[in-house]
C-alpha cells in the first residue's frame, strides 16, 4: 500500500516541474491488470497445444483426463485473451506490446542495515557520501541546504550530470528528491528510513523513478542503468550496509589468481 | 608465490602467482605455515561447485604467520602464529553477533549471485567458487585473510601447526555436527563416512556424552581409525546398513544420524545409480544416498545433522518418511568461530590429538599429486597436510 503511494508521490514530484517539462510518464504499469502480456507466436501456440490438451482430457473421462482438460482449458484462455496470470504473478511480459510503451523506470528496493535510523539518516542526509557506495555516481556536489549536483559515470568514459533539489526532508524518517528542469536524467526518488523490529536496527526502503530522454543520451544512460536497474540499487544498498556496518566494502579485485 | 591453482576437471597445477596485497583496511596477510586439502576440496576437484574459473587457488584450511596488517587489525601484531577459520566473517553484521558467523551477511563480495541461487548469501570462504566469494585460498605461501581482527586465532605456545591445523574447519564441522544432535544421555549416534569430519564427529559426539557412536564406510583403513576413535563400524558394501542399524539399537534406530558425506555419496544400491546419472547429465547437482538412508534409519523423532555439503537440487527425498516421524533437521557451513576457544582448549589440555588423522605429510609443490590420491583413496589416504 506504502510503495503505491511513495511511487504517486515519485511521480507527481516530476509534475509539478511545470508544463514546458512534461514528464513521459510510463503508460503501462507493467505485469498489473488485464493487459496483454503473451506475445503473438506464444498465443498462437497457446490457443493450439490448449484446445488439443482440452479435447483430449476430455476424452479421457477420467480424472487425470479431468486435469488436463482444465490445464488446456487455462492455455486456450491464455492464448485467445493474450493474458498470462502467471507471468502476471512473476512479472513478465512476452509481448512487445508493453515493453516498447515502458519509457520510464520505475525501482524499489529496501534492506536493513544494523545501524540506528538516526545514524543512517545522518549519513545518507551527507550527500557527498553517496558516491562511497553509489557504484554509477562519480560525485555529489552539494550546493545549498537543499540543491546538489550529480555527476553519473556513462559507458566509454562519457558522463552525464544533473541538479537536484531536496522536497521533503523529514530528520532521521525521509528524504524526498527530483531533478531541476534541463537535467540529462529526469528522476525523483525517496528514502524511508524505519526502525527495524528488535534489536536489528534500521529499514531502509529506497523508491525511484527515472526518465531517460529518447535518442543517443537516451540510449547511453538506459546502459548506464543497465539491463535490470533494480539489481544495481540492490547492489548499492548492499554496498551501504557493508561500508555502515563493518568500515569497508568487501572485495577481492586485486588479489593474486593463476 | 607458489599456489595450487584450479585447471578444470581433475586438473590443478602449481602456478606461479603475484604475492598477495592488503585490499581492505582489515586485511592481514599470513605466510602460510601449514594447509590441508579437505574433502570438500574434491567437489571443486570433480567440478561439482558451480562459479569456480580457472586459475582460482583453492584451500580453505591454512594457518600460519601474520606477516602484514591492514591499518584497522589492532588485536594482531605481525609474527602472530594464527590459525584461520575457513568461513570468513565480519563480526558486526545481525548473524555475526548471534554467533552464526557462517551465515555473515557482508563478507561475500559476490552476495548477488549467491542470491539468485540461495535466495539469499551466506558468509564468503577461502578458496570455494565465486559464488561463495572468490576469494584466493590458502593452499598458497602466502594467503590474504579479510576481516582478520575477527577470524585469525592465536596458537598457545607448545602446540605444533598439525596439532592445531584442523581446528580451521573439520574439526569444529566434525563438533557443530554432534552438537547439533542435541546429544542425551544412553544416546546412539549414526554417523555416515569416516573421513576427517566424520572421524571427528565420533570424538565430537563422545564429548558431548552420547553412549554409543556407529560408523558407517567401506574403507578398511577408514573404518579402523574410527575403531580407534571409539567407533562400531558398519562396512556397507557388507551388510545392509538400514537394517544393521535397527538391529544394532535393538529395533529403536539411532538417535541421531549425522551425514558426514555430502553431496558425492557412493553406494550400492539402485538409487545411487539414479543419482549418479542425474549428475552425469546435470540435471541433478547433488547424490543424496547418505541422506535417504539417514532419514530411513533415524529413530522416531530423532535428528539428521548434515555437516556434508550439498550445492544444489536433490530428487526423490523421502520427506514423507521425514514428516512421519518428525525428524528435526540442521544442517550448514560451520560457525567455526563459536567453537574455536574451546576447541583448543581441548587440545591444549590434550583431551584430544587431531594430528591423529594424518596419513600423509607433502610439500606444497605435490598438491596434485596429493590430490589425485586423496580423491582416489590410494596408497590409504586419510588426510594429507601440506607445507609450502
């Protein structure tokens, strides 16, 4: 219920920008609803190898034969309405349909860190530590109490910077951010930092929107995010639990191999 | 340095490879005195753990001199004599400070891919595939240890290296295996395998009060030594074990059945067959016969303590045998820090001599002969300890 609301409120940050910056908003929330989700050839082979199992289970007038007409039943279903339950449940999509209107990249991701929220907070609210564990971003350079400006690595040496400005910061709980107007990468995100239960310190829940611009800066930064940009922010908390936790960021890049 | 480096399938060759360097500010660096090749070195040795690369050094028990520290190690002073858990732990994360250091959440740099295969990562260990780290092993001159103001122990004066050596992993693996039992008193411990953990699951069980220990192998030589150990053995190529054991224990079937084999079990019956083509064709990782037998022949409500590794899937577990009898399971990689002081003391009071279990003493430059050996049980190969 939170994680809609935190992701409105993501959203509607980008739109107060103004008119002259419209945001691109994403227009399928993908993997909700009734949308299609199976793509053509699948459908095709859904709706025959469905009608065959449906037929023959039936035929069968058995139980087992029962079964499978329910199985083939499901397939024809899925074939004939090109909507999957199952790739609902897991996320996917198999249909081009969806993923070509996707434009924006929507993330959200939590992990607990065994430090009091206070110190967290106090360490996240320190902009200029970000790039400590933030693996994509060179620097953050804070300019006012609440404006900053990013610099993000890009594929072949190349950079991309933007301004941002804090609109929400709530001591030791939340800190809200956008992009300023002009910025390479539109994007808007919050942190939540909550007590976590017992003795196992603090919950931190990071939610993301970008809106990389279309053309070749377009192009770069959809790389720079990566295929899976969820598994990237997954990786940068993991990183900020280990440098909170235990002073340094595991590794093993520079150690003897045969 | 010279360091024993993973080739492929039974193949690892002595490569020479640039000294280790402090990475971390909690890095130390020990000039290895003495390591040992596990048998769960010949999983990796038989290409059965997934994420290892060639040119990965292998050894995960290694103790030695401290020669270099990172800036933040203030308990350790160079020239410590030291021996090293092969999990590695941070001490600070929420499993750290329960003392479930094997399940450390910071010390695996590779925690994403364990993930995706585990769901989540345990700790990171020396020389064990990148899914569990990556980091170089300790079958080497020379080893980096992370997090060194936490694993490395000191060695009391008096105690030679192999008296001490197997307190890096198989003989705390051997005890957290008993203790797991929760052992009572007129307790009867099955144990399947008499290799090094499961000869010290026997002595580990005798400590912790269990009245009778079996042990279950093949090998002539194996089985004397868990004779000696204080052990009854079962040869199963002789006898049905399933059976022995309930007529051993007068119908009631062990009270515990410890696993001491893993993933790579041998045996003599169809099941195991099944297995191994599975694993041939890959679409089973792991040869739960030990397992099977274990869950069979445990007594009604007793517990299947699994020290042996698993790595992946297993097929046709008889968990409904499980469920009947509500058997309790523990398993994992070993907290070694937990049992370390203790351990020692042991030693040190001589209640127990690990260096008992040596077959066969090398120099670091004949690993691959050594390994060859020890995965072939040739020429009666227990346990091999190497110095570089």
């Amino acid at each position: 219920m939170s994680d809609t609301l935190f992701r409105q409120e993501a959203a509607e940050a980008l739109q107060r920008k103004g008119a002259e910056h419209q945001p691109r908003r994403a227009s399928a929330e993908s993997g909700t609803g009734g949308d299609t989700n199976v793509g053509g050839i699948e459908r095709l082979i859904s709706v025959a190898s469905g009608s065959a199992l449906l037929l023959y289970g039936l035929s069968r007038r058995s139980a087992g034969g029962l079964a499978l007409a329910s199985v083939g039943g499901g397939l024809l279903l899925r074939g004939a309405t090109g909507h999957c339950q199952l790739y609902s449940k897991l996320k996917i999509s198999t249909s081009d349909a969806s993923s070509k209107e996707t434009r924006g990249i929507h993330v959200e991701k939590s992990i607990t860190i065994g430090k009091s929220p206070e110190e967290v907070y106090q360490f996240w609210r320190n902009l200029s530590n970000l790039p400590r564990f933030m693996e994509h971003i060179k620097t953050v350079d804070v300019i006012s109490a609440t404006t900053s400006h990013w610099v993000a690595k890009a594929p072949a040496g190349r950079e991309v910077a933007w301004d941002a400005e804090i609109i929400v910061d709530e001591p030791n709980e939340r800190i809200s951010w956008r992009s300023l107007p002009d910025s390479d990468i539109e994007n808007a995100g919050t942190v939540r930092f909550l007590k976590a239960p017992g003795d196992r310190g603090c919950e931190v829940h990071v939610t993301l929107q970008y809106y990389p611009p279309a053309g070749v800066l377009g192009a770069t930064i959809a790389k720079l995010f990566g295929e899976e940009p969820s598994i990237q922010i997954t990786d940068d908390l993991r990183r900020l639990k280990r440098l909170l936790e235990t002073g340094e960021i595991p590794t093993t890049e520079g150690q003897p191999h045969g | 340095m010279k360091a024993l480096c993973w080739h492929g399938r039974n193949d690892v060759r002595i490569d020479n490879v640039p000294d280790p360097t402090i990475l971390n500010p909690r890095d130390a660096i020990i000039k290895v005195t003495a390591t040992a090749i596990c048998g769960s070195d010949l999983h990796l040795y038989n290409a059965f753990i997934p994420t290892l690369m060639e040119g990965d050094i292998l050894g995960h028990e290694f103790m030695g001199e401290v020669v270099e520290l990172g800036s933040e190690v203030k308990n350790l002073q160079k020239g410590d004599r030291v021996v090293v858990p092969f999990t590695i732990a941070c001490g600070q994360c929420f499993f750290c400070k329960k003392t479930m250091w094997s399940l450390c959440d910071n010390s695996n740099p590779n925690a994403g891919m364990a993930e995706k295969m585990y769901g989540f990562t345990p700790s990171g260990l020396f020389g064990y595939s990148h899914l569990l780290g990556g980091y170089a092993g300790g079958q080497a001159e020379y080893v980096r240890v992370p997090f060194a103001d936490v694993g490395p122990y000191k060695v009391p004066e008096g105690l030679r290296d192999d008296q001490v050596l197997f307190l890096t992993d198989i003989f705390p693996t051997g005890y957290q295996a008993a203790e797991n039992c929760d052992i009572q008193p007129g307790d009867t411990v099955a144990v399947w395998g008499c290799g090094p953990v499961g000869l010290f699951t026997i002595a580990s069980a005798y400590m912790l009060g269990a009245e009778r220990v079996i042990a279950i192998d093949r090998f002539p030589e194996r089985l004397q030594m868990a004779q000696k150990f204080g052990a009854e053995v079962i040869d199963y190529e002789q006898v049905d074990v399933g059976s022995t054991l309930k007529e051993m224990t007068g119908g009631r079937g062990p009270d515990s059945c410890i696993d001491a084999v893993g993933m790579e079990a041998h045996g003599m019956t169809l099941d195991n067959l099944y297995d191994k083509g599975m694993q041939m064709a890959r679409i089973g990782t792991d040869r739960p016969h030990v397992l099977r037998q274990a869950i069979m022949s445990c007594r009604k409500g007793g517990t299947v303590s699994l020290p042996g590794v698993y790595g992946g899937l297993l097929n046709m577990l008889p968990i409904g045998a499980a469920h009947a009898k509500s058997l309790t399971f523990k398993m994992g990689q070993t907290h070694v820090h937990r049992y370390l002081p203790k351990l020692m003391e042991s030693i040190e009071k001589g209640k127990i001599d690990p260096s008992a279990i040596i077959t066969h003493r090398v120099p670091l430059t004949e690993a691959p002969e050594a390994y060859a050996m020890f995965k072939n049980k040739t020429d009666g190969c227990v346990k091999v300890v190497m110095t570089p």
